[in-house]
C-alpha cells in the first residue's frame, strides 16, 4: 500500500508480515540514533498505517541514551514523508523521515536478550546488534559510523532568520480553553514562529511556547487587549500534526560535522 513500511527479515526484503513477530525499527540517525524495539506489529489496511506493538523507544543524543516505553507506535506516510507516531498521546518521534521506515523482524531469542540488555543498562551491545543488523539490508542502506560524520541540521544557516508562517486557528485546538478562546477571537490572525525555535522542537519530539512569546510573534502585533490575558509564561503545545508538513515545506538542511 501507498504508505507501506519495507519489511526485512534475514536481510531480504519481505512481502508478507507475521505479526507475532518482534522486530527492530530505525527512526533517526543523524544528529541522534533512534531505535524502536517492538515485540509485535500489525497493519490497518483502511487507515494505511503500521503498528509496532509493546515498543521500547532507544534514543542516543551525544552518547547519552535514554528510553521511553509506548503500548504502540503507528508508522505512516504524510504528504512527503514518513512519521513515526506514538499512539496514546499522539506525539511524534524524532525525526519524519523522507525514505519509508525499514523494519527488521528478528528472532524471539534476539528480542529477549536485547530486553535483557536494557533492563541491565546495557546500550553499546544494542546499538552494535542494530548496526550490525541494518548494515545488511539491502539498497545501500549503512547507518552513519560513530566517529566524525556529515549529519543534517535544521538549525542556523537559511533558516537563522526564517519563519513558519500559520494561522493561529490551526494550532490552538488542543490549548486550554480560555486561551483556545482568545485566540479563536481575533480573526484570521497570523504568527511567525521562528523556524529554528520549532526545529529545536521536532527534535525533541514536542514543540511548545509561551503565551508571551506566541503574543510577541503575532504578525501584526495585537492591539486587542484581550491578547494581553492570561500568565505570560503558560506553557502551550503546537499540534505537530500541523508543523511536521509546513516545516519540512519550507526548510533546508545544513551540513555540519559531528563533534
């Protein structure tokens, strides 16, 4: 189907799924290495998307590791590319990727003695166990090498100075409602969010701002004084649903080197 995963088992590319099966997902490796150990899968034909079931998510930002536990996370395609989507709360994992995710079904043995590594804080043997793993598909698929590498960035260079451009409708859906109110009656209003403040954001898998500084990015300035209500250091959380698309739209990586 049009928003199909690719499925890998024994390094050859898979037709067939059985769901039963636990498996290895790569979800980020430029800036960070990201993994998603899933002890089962299954497809929703009708909705075009792929869940990983019973999901241990393995993140390394400058060789720091951490983890994060989901009951499931549906793989899709957007517009352009492909997000990986953690289903209970809707948040999105870093980074949307511009290839289909490649999932590799591995051995219950396996899947035990990765989760045993885990459990003893053991992160070298795992990230060894999946680069060792990828590194054998095919299509000249190699994650990056540990030491010094080219990686993309979407903070500083063209985007220094850019802006993401949105009605102020399409973000304050989710936002208490006494600022959902505010915002939905000023009409048609505009903000510019700093493109390298929402990067900053998707990294991490969640962008949030304050109520003063959303109120200071407003294009034009509100004279309403109704704008002016409210703590100015509330926290509110954009929809990603809504900035994945438009970013991706408008930025352009940069080249940086690894420290």
């Amino acid at each position: 189907m049009q928003t199909s995963v690719h499925l890998f088992r024994d390094g050859h590319q898979l037709t067939a799924l059985s769901m039963a099966d636990p498996s290895l997902t790569l979800v980020c490796d430029d800036a960070a290495f990201g993994l998603l150990l899933a002890e089962g899968a299954h497809e929703d034909s009708i909705r075009d998307r792929f869940y990983l079931d019973n999901v241990t998510h393995l993140q390394c930002v400058n060789g720091v590791c951490s983890y994060s536990e989901f009951a499931s996370v549906a793989l899709y395609r957007g517009d352009e590319f492909w997000v990986a989507c953690e289903t209970e709360c809707g948040r999105y994992l870093p980074k949307p990727s511009k290839i289909p995710y490649r999932v590799a079904f591995i051995s219950y043995a396996e899947f035990k003695r990765l989760r045993n590594l885990r459990a003893e804080g053991l992160d070298s043997p795992i990230l060894d166990f999946a680069r060792d793993l990828f590194e054998r598909l095919p299509g000249g698929y190699t994650p990056r090498p540990r030491g010094r590498s080219e990686r993309q960035d979407y903070v500083g260079g063209e985007n220094a100075d850019a802006a993401l451009i949105l009605p102020v409708a399409n973000l304050c859906q989710a936002w208490p409602r006494p600022f959902r109110s505010k915002a939905l009656a000023v009409e048609s209003a505009i903000i510019a969010l700093p493109l390298a403040a929402v990067a900053e954001g998707l990294a991490n898998g969640k962008v949030t701002f304050s109520w003063s500084q959303i109120r200071s990015w407003l294009t034009p300035p509100p004279s309403n004084p109704m704008w002016i209500w409210g703590p100015g250091n509330t926290e509110l959380e954009l929809p990603l649903g809504v900035l994945v698309p438009a970013f991706f739209a408008i930025a352009k990586p940069t080249v940086s080197p690894e420290p």
